[in-house]
C-alpha cells in the first residue's frame, strides 16, 4: 500500500510517497526510481521513508524551503518515536545515492557519497502542516505505480526510437549534401569547358548573307 500526499506549497503541487511500512518502502524505492525521487529519513531514528518527486529538471539540492519542511514535518510524524521528540534531523538524498547491501538490515539507509545529502533540523511537529498534507491522502497499490513505470519505459523507448529517426533523416540528407559536392567538385572543370564552347559557337559566326566566316583578329 502506497500513501500520496499533494504539498501545495509550491505551484504546481508536489507530490510525495509513503511506503505503508519498511517493507512497502523497498518495494516502493524499487518502482519509482525511475523517476529519481528524493528519500527523507529521520536521522538515527526509525521512521517512514518519504520520497519526493521531483519535477523535470528541478534540481535535489536547489528545493523550495517550504517544500522541504513539508517533507520533513511527514518523515518526522512518520516516526513512532520522532514524532514525540523535538528538535528531529531529517537527511535527504536522491534515490540514487542510496546505498544498501545483503548484509544491512530491512529499513536501514545508507550512502554512497556523503556530500550528495543534506539534512533539515525540525524543532516541533507542526499540527497545521500535518493536517494540510492529510487533507491531500489518496492510497493506491503499488501495482498502480507498477503500471506507471512500464508506461513511463514505454515513452522513454518510443522517444528513443523517434530521435534514432530523426538522426537517420539527417545522416541521409548529410550524405546526400556530401555526393551533391563530390558530383560538383568533379564536374566543374567539365561544366566550364561546355560553358565556353556554347559561348563562342564553335569559333565561327554567320554573316548577313548566311555564309560562315572565321572570326577576326
């Protein structure tokens, strides 16, 4: 079971994720990597992974303020126990940073680059933020985000096929602009000779009277 949860804090809203327990999250980090979420976490803490899809060519580090509490305020009230402490570190890190092996245990979380995270300090949970973001809950299955990454393959593999398309178009009307210069390049000494034998008729001309003569010098 998958949460979705809309932050309206920016325009259009984001949308967030939230595996029902630690064991929905892998999953759940499995299905959407394709869109190469943000994972927030409490800080030596067990918590809820809550994931944020970022808009195309939105930058991981570069993130509204308002947007990251938001995901802070739900990774922290996600939190059996941090959700009744104060003053909780949230981490963040693209999905792709993250580190797991078979020897680490479900849940655990750790990282390949260090500086590729950063984290938000949360003095108290914030009860308006918290039901804001409630008031945005839908669930759905995780088949159904499933579903949206085959679709997502689907468009990445048919953009794929269109753009080998098109650079095949231009490789042709390059090849063809590359024989049209040969054929020129080779003819064009043949071309000037026809030009100058048309213009001087052969080296005659015709007089009033219809006889051939040569030309004077």
């Amino acid at each position: 079971m998958v949460y979705y949860f809309l932050s309206t804090t920016v325009d259009p809203a984001a949308v967030l994720y939230v595996g029902k327990d630690k064991f929905e999250s892998i999953h759940l980090e499995l299905t959407i990597s394709f869109q190469e979420p943000q994972q927030f976490h409490a800080d030596n803490l067990s918590s809820a992974h809550v994931y944020l899809r970022l808009k195309h060519g939105q930058g991981w580090d570069s993130l509204p303020v308002a947007l990251v509490e938001d995901c802070a305020q739900l990774t922290k009230a996600n939190s059996i126990e941090g959700n009744k402490k104060d003053n909780v570190t949230v981490i963040y890190t693209p999905w792709s940073n993250l580190f797991k092996n078979a020897s680490m245990a479900t849940g655990q979380v750790s990282f390949k680059d260090h500086k590729k995270t950063r984290t938000i300090l949360v003095p108290t949970r914030q009860n308006p933020t918290i039901n804001r973001l409630m008031k945005t809950r839908t669930v759905s299955s995780a088949d159904e985000l499933f579903a949206d990454k085959e679709n997502h393959l689907s468009e990445l593999r048919a953009k794929a096929r269109e753009k080998a398309k098109e650079a095949r178009k231009e490789e042709e009307r390059l090849a063809k602009e590359r024989r049209e210069e040969k054929y020129r390049r080779e003819h064009a000494y043949e071309d000037l000779m026809k030009g100058d034998d048309e213009g001087d008729g052969g080296g005659k001309r015709s007089n009033q009277d219809g006889w051939d003569e040569d030309d004077f010098m």
